[in-house]
C-alpha cells in the first residue's frame, strides 16, 4: 500500500472512532499535520496550530456548557475547578491516546523517529486541533457533539481530586468557628538539591497531624490530608474531592468565549 493510501486509510479509521465524518478532508489532514512535516512553502500556516488556538476555545465553552447541564447545584468555584481539570494538556493527550490520534499524525523523519506520537504535549496539541477542525468543518454542534462523547466519562468520573487537602481543611474549620491552620515545618532531612520535609499541622482543641514531603508545600498538603481523614471528613465527602484552581489564562479565555460564539465555516 503507497504512503498516500496508508494515509487515507487511517484518516477513514480516525473519522469512525471520533463519530464524525469530514466534508472538508483538506481541514483533518492540516489538524493532523505537525510543524515538523508541514512544507516548506506553507511553513506554520500547514501546520494544526491555528486550528489548535480555535480548538482550545471551543472546547473550554462545550465543557463549560457541559459541566453547567450536569451539575445544576455546583457553585461556580466548583465548575471553574472541574473545567480547569477536563481541559488540562494531560486530559487532553489522554483523549488522544483513547481515540490512537497518534497513530494519525503527520510528522516530520526526526520527531517521528524520536517519539514524537506518544509526547504529550503533541498529543494535546492535536486533540485540540481535531477539535478546531471539526468546528470549522461541521459548526459549533458537530464539534460540542464530539466533545461530549469524548469526555462525557471524564467529566462523571475527574481523573484528579475536585479540591486540594489545604483549602479543604480550612473550610472545613471555618464551617465550626474554628481557628484557621496552623503549619510548622518539624524536620528537613536528605541534601540540599533533593529535601524532605515534615510538616505539623495544628487546629485549636485538635491534636496535630504530620505529612511529608519532597517540598514544604507538598508536605503541608499530605499534613492537611491526615488531619481530613482522622476526622472523617474524607470518608464522609469523598476522597476525590480536591482540585486546583483553574488558570488566569483559562478563565480569560471562557471570560471571551461567554459573549459569543464566532461561526467559522
């Protein structure tokens, strides 16, 4: 089979596994085409980055939308936190590697050969580009459809904790009029290019609880965790129940994305 038969084929195979089939095959293979083996005469512009940018967009609003019609009594700190983690570059090259979107890439000799189908970062690129072009390619629905089905089990069940240890701790103590936590560094061991720590962490009336870890930060967290389970607050509401919150360059983009939608056909 020619290069050029082996190509379509695989575009055909990526069209069924994403449920969508393109009008506009030029627009997939440019959202499947790396830098690294776009032409030289068209350099970046051949490349999936401008639908990557589009791509990004799009799916911040389709999971927004998706988020507010599934959990209809979850405050906007909590959507924010659920977004933040669906739309993160892991989540986004986990899609891809769920649907094999490596396997359809466009790469040039070097990045190919040097593993350029299994990098994250690439992937995520990708996935975002798909996303772009089925946007342009089929419109707002046909791309919000895709990204419901792909994502759909992600959002029900987040990969990563909807809110971290630190934060929940100190809620939990203000919600009883306690005092807020108080942390304290007990012990630094191992050199100085690679610390441990272990952290104290106390509330008034409370016994202390210690975590550790491989920075003062990290440390705290697995303290504030010790202190959650000992009183029953994680068996109570759940262990998965910590997330970051979301980037300022994320809430910017969904500040934009709010006002309208742009019909790019």
């Amino acid at each position: 089979m020619s290069r050029k038969a082996k190509s379509s084929q695989s575009r055909d195979e990526l069209e069924t596994r994403i449920g969508y089939a393109f009008a506009d095959k030029a627009i997939l293979d440019r959202a499947l085409t790396h830098v690294s083996a776009a032409s030289p005469k068209q350099g970046r512009g051949g490349s999936y980055q401008r639908l990557e940018f589009l791509g990004d967009h799009v799916l911040g609003l389709a999971v927004s939308d998706m988020l507010y019609r599934t959990f209809p009594k979850a405050d906007e700190g909590e959507l924010s936190r659920r977004l933040a983690d669906l739309v993160r570059r892991d989540s986004c090259a986990d899609v891809a590697r769920a649907i094999d979107l490596g396997a359809a890439l466009k790469l040039g000799n070097s990045e190919s050969n040097s593993g350029g189908r299994r990098r994250t970062a690439i992937l995520a690129d990708v996935c975002e580009a798909l996303i772009g072009a089925v946007f342009a390619d089929g419109g707002y629905p046909a791309a919000a459809a895709m990204i419901e089905r792909l994502w759909q089990e992600r959002m029900l069940k987040p990969a990563r904790p909807l809110r971290d240890p630190k934060t929940m701790l100190q809620e939990w103590a203000q919600g009883r009029g306690l005092a807020t936590p108080a942390y304290r560094e007990i012990e630094r061991t191992g050199p100085h290019h690679n610390p441990m720590f272990r952290v104290a962490v106390a509330i008034a009336d409370r016994a202390p609880a210690e975590g550790v870890g491989r920075s003062k930060r990290a440390a705290e967290q697995a303290a504030a965790a010790e202190m959650l389970e000992r009183e029953g607050v994680v068996g109570a509401r759940g262990r998965g129940q910590w997330l970051t919150r979301p980037s300022r360059r994320l809430r910017r983009s969904l500040l934009r994305m709010r006002r309208a939608v742009p019909s790019w056909r």
